[in-house]
C-alpha cells in the first residue's frame, strides 16, 4: 500500500505541476492579447443593451401573462446563450475548440428561430437579438463560415424586416439600416478577434516548440560532450592507475608521477565537465593530440603521429579534436591494437583525418559489432554540423585493420609534421 501511495503522490505532482504551468501560459496569452479578461467580459456583455428594444417593445405592449411569461422566458434562453459562449476570454479559450460544428450551427439556427418567432409575435424590436446571434457566431465558427453566416443574418435582418413591417414603403429604414450594420459589423469583429486569438495562440504554441527543441538540443550537447571527455579521460586514468600499481613497488618514483597526472588529468577532466555544462568549452587538436601520445603510450601501443603544422579555423580544430579524442578512446576501450597510427592531412582547401589500428577482433572483424557505437554516431553528427562526412569500418586490404575517416573543408592547406614512437 505504501508503494502505491507514494506512486499516486509522485504521479500527480507532475500533473498539478503542469496544470499550472498550463494555467500561467494561458494567463501570459491573455496579457499579450492587451484585452484583459475583465475589459473582455465588459465589452461582450455591453452588447446586450441591444435587450432595451424587446423590453421597451414588451412594456409599451402589456401583453397578457402568459404571453409576457414566455417572451420573458424567450429573453432569458437567449441571454444564457450569449453569455455562456461570450464570457471566456476568446484567446484563453476559444469557443470553436469546445464546440463541434454539428452543435454550433445548431445552435445558432435554434437561436435565430427563437428571434424570428418572437419577432413575429411581438414585433420587429426582437430582430435586435440577432446582434448577439451574428456575434456568437463570429467566435463559435472558423473566419470563412462566420464571414457567410454573419452575411447570410444580415440579409436575413434586412428581409425579416421589410416583411414585418409590411412592404418595402412602410419600412422604417433609419431603424432598419443601422440594425442591419450591427449585425454585420459585431459579428465580422467577432471573427477577427477570434481570428488573432487563433493565431496568437499558434503563436504562442510554436515557441514553446522552439523553447522545447532549445531544451532537447541542450540535452544532446551535453550527452555528447560528457560522453567524448568522461569516455577518454576515464580511460587515461584507468590506465595510468594500473600502471602505477605494477609501478609501485619496482619503480615507486615513475609510480608516484604516474599517480601525479592521474591527479592533474581529473582537474583537468573536473574543469572540463564544469566548462561543458556552461556551454563554453571548446577543445583544441593539439590538446587532444597529447592526450592521444599519453593514453597510447600508457595502454603500451606503438603509435605514429602526422599533423598539419598551419594553423586550423578554431571550429575546423574543435572537430577534429573530437574525432582524435573519440577515436583513440574506442582503440583503448574496445580494440586490442597493438598500434595505432594518426594522421592529419590538410590540402586543396581541405584537411583529412585518419586513425587506423591493428586491434579488430576476427570474429567482430565479421559482424561489423566492433565500430557501431554511440560514441561513432554522435561524432558523425558533429562533423555533419561543419559540412564534412565520416566513414568508419574495416580496412579491404586487412580485415583485422579499422581505419576511420574525417573530411572537412577549410579555407588553406598545411604542412605535414610527423613524430612516431
């Protein structure tokens, strides 16, 4: 019961924590729209002055009870309506997210019988509710079925009109015309409020999109960049540890330097990771060429060195880097070399990086197991990044060979310095 328990609970703080979160992002929409939701409510339920009409037409008339039960009744069906689709701020929620269309023409075409009934019983005044019907439907459907509808009420108020009033002489047109441009022009308005609405929302979801792939992209750079120095530099101190163990007692001095850069290469490694989680770190081949000298000559592999001595673009460097350190890193954690050689070519505007080693395993030599790894795949990613391409697998000449290739352009050529041991 207990690990239930703690189950609901942890469950459900995400869930609350994202209610909230929900709730702030929709409360930062609605003061971005400069339309409080206050100011909103306001405004929407203004439009019901369009009520006086019907009301003044009901007093003048002093219909019987029953008849002025049920206009009453007419009245207040209507004015819940219009309040319930009207009330919520139309960026906080949009009615036409909450409605199907099926039940937002139904309910319009329910609305405008109930007025034109009410008109016919109780005169024209009643046409004034088709204000609010053209307005609820300007935030009930999408910009071009609004747009028809709100056409379609005005051309309906223009005719009920013309018909009630008996003909188009007795028409009382300077009541008439400014009705038909209410209708008209709240419920258009409507439509492109809710239009900004949509499309501020929109807004408002792509960057939070943008802020989440922001997010994402973070997360892979540090997957990777941990990934490319805890892999290398743990192996070193492996190593170097091992090495002065065996040391200890044949050569304490040589052991007790051993163990001295086992220390400064985890400050090194603790300044690094600190750097890699501020985003400033960048690496640099000459560095990551030394560091390949120690671990190889620790693991006891023979190694060749080529370098091009000129100078790289500080970003043509850091890839680089990455490649020899992550290259190095799989020959001391997964190979059984016995050497390994690495060059650095630079010409025709481009620089070429090689590392080869004698250590694929024959039966992984088969299986192709040996070079698919996460490390090799984050590694393309990077070189993809600058415009280059890498290629990694079994040498054809020999199947126990790995050779792995980098390409990248630069802008000069260098020359070649080489250093074997």
């Amino acid at each position: 019961m207990d690990i239930e328990a703690e189950g609901i609970v942890s469950t459900g703080a995400p869930l609350r924590s994202a209610e909230c979160s929900s709730a702030t992002e929709l409360q930062g929409m609605v003061e971005s729209s400069g339309i409080s939701l206050r100011l909103w409510r306001l405004y929407a339920q203004a439009w019901l002055v369009c009520l006086l009409f019907p009301i003044l037409t009901l007093a003048q008339l002093r219909p019987p009870l029953l008849h002025l039960l049920l206009a009453s009744a007419g009245l207040a069906i209507f004015v819940a309506c219009y309040t319930r689709i009207m009330w919520r701020h139309p960026v906080r929620a949009q009615a036409r997210d909450r409605w199907p269309a099926r039940s937002a023409y139904l309910l319009l075409a329910s609305l405008v019988a109930l007025v034109l009934v009410l008109s016919l019983v109780y005169g024209s005044a009643f046409l004034w509710l088709l204000v609010g019907v053209s307005a609820m439907a300007g935030v009930l459907l999408p910009s071009r079925s609004a747009f028809v509808v709100v056409m379609v009420l005005t051309l309906l108020t223009l005719g009920s009109g013309v018909v009630l009033a008996g003909g188009l002489g007795a028409t009382d047109w300077l009541h008439l015309i400014p009705l038909m441009l209410l209708v008209r022009g709240l419920g258009l308005d409507m439509a492109g409020v809710a239009r900004l609405a949509s499309a501020l929302r929109e807004v408002h979801a792509a960057r939070g999109e943008l802020a989440r792939m922001a997010v994402v992209e973070e997360r892979l750079r540090m997957a990777r960049d941990l990934h490319d120095l805890l892999g290398h530099t743990l192996s070193m101190i492996t190593l170097k540890s091992e090495l002065a163990a065996r040391l200890v007692e044949q050569n304490p001095s040589r052991a007790a330097a051993e163990m001295r850069e086992v220390e400064q290469t985890a400050r090194q490694t603790l300044r690094e990771v600190r750097a890699a989680v501020a985003g400033y770190r960048q690496p640099t081949l000459q560095s990551e060429l030394d560091g390949a000298r120690q671990i190889l000559e620790a693991a006891g592999i023979e190694y060749t060195i080529e370098q091009a001595q000129d100078t790289l673009p500080s970003a043509v460097d850091a890839v680089l880097a990455w490649v020899v350190r992550e290259a190095v890193t799989n020959v001391i954690r997964h190979s059984h070399a016995t050497w390994c050689k690495v060059q650095i070519n630079a010409r025709s505007g481009r620089v070429f990086a090689e590392v080869t080693n004698d250590g694929v395993p024959a039966r992984e030599a088969q299986s192709g197991s040996w070079y698919t790894s996460t490390g090799l795949a984050s590694l393309a990613e990077r070189v993809a990044m600058h415009g280059g391409q890498l290629t990694a697998g079994l040498l054809l000449a020999d199947d126990t060979c790995f050779h792995l290739y980098v390409e990248l352009p630069i802008r000069d050529g260098g020359n070649i310095g080489s250093e074997t041991r």
